[in-house]
C-alpha cells in the first residue's frame, strides 16, 4: 500500500484506501489508445508520454497536403548548425525563456527546450499525454468532423504537439458510471528529473483519478536516492519478473512506469517484455497499465 506522504492534507491516508490496479494482461492497452499503431496513408503517428515527438513520413516542401491543424516540422535541406546558446538560468518554466538568432541576416525569435526532449520527448509525468487520456471521459471526436483536433488533448508546453489517437475517446469514456464515481482523485507524488528542479522543489504533485505506477510501486527501490514515489504495491510484495510481464495476445509487452529516468531527461523508467526494470525514450510507443484508488 502507499502512504500518507503520497497525499497532501486534507485528503484521505491511503493505508485506508482500497488500491485497485488494473492488470490489463489480455488487455494491455498497447502503444495508444486502443493501443495500435495507427496506420495512415503515408506512414504512421507515434503517441507518445512525452508528446513533444510525433512522426510522419517524410514530406518534401510542396508534396502532398498533410491533415489540417497538425503542426509538423519541415527540413528545408540546410546543414547548417546554428549555436542556440544556453538557459541563462534554471527554471520550472524554462521553455519561456526567449530565444532570438540571426541567421543569414534574418533574426527569428521563440523558445528553448532541453535538446534530449527536443529528439525524443519529455519525461516528465506531469505533461505527459498518458495522464491527459487515462483521466478523460471525454467522447471519440466523429470521423466526419476534420476540424477539430481532441475532445481531450490539449498542449502541456509550448513544445506540445498533436498525438497521434487523439481523436479517439478518453480511457473512461463507456466505463460504468457508478464506477467511475468511486474513483477517488488522489494526489500523486513524482520524483522531478534534476533538469526539472528549482531550488529545494524534488517532486511534482499532480491530483490524477488514473495514473501509472512509479518504479518504487511495482519493484521497491527508489530512481532517485532518498526520494521516495510511495510504497511497494502490495500485490507486488514478493514478486518475481516473471509476475510482471503483461501480454497482448499472447505477446509479452514493454509497459511504462511514471517514473523519469534519472539520467536523462527523454527517457522514462518501464518494465521490459522479461518483468525486468528497464528505460525507453519517451517518443516510443508502448504499454500502460493504470491504476485508481477507490475512496
């Protein structure tokens, strides 16, 4: 079970709480959504935790018109490299920061990110588009409506950009009413990647009806020395690598955890097709496996 430290006041100690995860083995939700990869005409969309990552199949400038609203990022041919300089100083809203280059005489002005999320996305659970879809009920948007983008999907940062399956319903959408009732909003403790920290500040507190479990939930041992993302899962007291593989039919999958990598700040902490503690990039698609409290 968690403890009371997972929470802030005046909410509920979970040692009361009845913890329900859900072991989705013959449902794992896979890559998103449904979770298949979504298959286009000229390639295909990564839904990713991190979402600042979405792929496509090349385009040349010109080619073929790509759906509307979706903000995509062209290679005009250039090798160029151009010094973007560095942050002037650490900050919970870095990417507010202005950046201004000139190049070829023309100065462009905008913001700058972290270069490992630039590549591979963000590790950070709080902008993640898991948490946006596992807590939304919201309605699949209609085949037939082109113009808008999610019912539920929205930026988290400026670097933001559309997932693929964003269409689709939110995670509780057709789930029984009652049940969804019982469903407790809790405060969920994530350890903060260092690129992330301000000052003293080692967490971010998200209030979540659906989450991902953190690595010490699912193995018992902390990312980070003395910052501590609850307590072992007591379903998982014990447990072996064996009894942490998730199936998709038949097939043992990657799942993710909500824990950042300590390394790096493009990679999240997640279980391998073995049951073992293993990292991937926060741009790949994998699995999830949710979990609630019932208050």
């Amino acid at each position: 079970m968690l403890q009371l430290s997972f929470f802030n006041p005046p909410l509920k100690p979970l040692n009361r709480i009845s913890v329900i995860i859900f072991i989705l083995s013959l449902l794992l939700v896979y890559c998103f959504f449904d979770f298949f990869l979504i298959i286009l005409n000229k390639g295909f969309i990564i839904f990713n935790i991190g979402n600042y990552l979405t792929t496509y199949n090349p385009t040349t400038t010109g080619g073929a018109a790509l759906e509307s609203n979706r903000p995509v990022a062209e290679w005009d041919g250039d090798e160029s490299c151009v010094d973007l300089g560095t942050f002037t100083a650490q900050s919970r809203t870095y990417y507010t920061e202005a950046l201004s280059i000139t190049i070829g005489g023309t100065t462009y002005t905008g913001n700058r990110n972290f270069t490992e999320r630039n590549a591979y996305g963000s590790n950070r659970w709080r902008d993640s588009v898991y948490r946006q879809w596992l807590n939304s009920d919201a309605a699949a948007v209609p085949s037939s409506d082109t113009s808008t983008i999610s019912n539920w999907w929205k930026p988290a940062t400026v670097f933001d950009r559309v997932p693929g399956g964003a269409k689709l319903a939110g995670y509780l959408y057709g789930m029984d009413v009652d049940f969804v009732k019982a469903i407790g909003e809790v405060a969920v403790k994530t350890v903060l990647h260092p690129c992330d920290r301000v000052g003293s500040e080692t967490f971010d507190i998200t209030y979540d009806k659906v989450f991902l479990a953190s690595r010490k939930n699912i193995f018992g041992t902390d990312e980070f020395s003395g910052l501590s993302e609850g307590e072992l899962f007591e379903y998982f007291r014990n447990a072996t690598n064996a009894d942490r593989i998730k199936y998709q039919s038949g097939t043992a999958r990657y799942w993710w955890l909500r824990t950042p990598d300590s390394g790096y700040a493009d990679r999240v902490r997640l279980v391998d097709p073995d049951g073992a503690l293993h990292l991937g990039y926060a741009g790949n698609a994998y699995g999830v496996v949710p979990a609630c409290c019932i208050i």
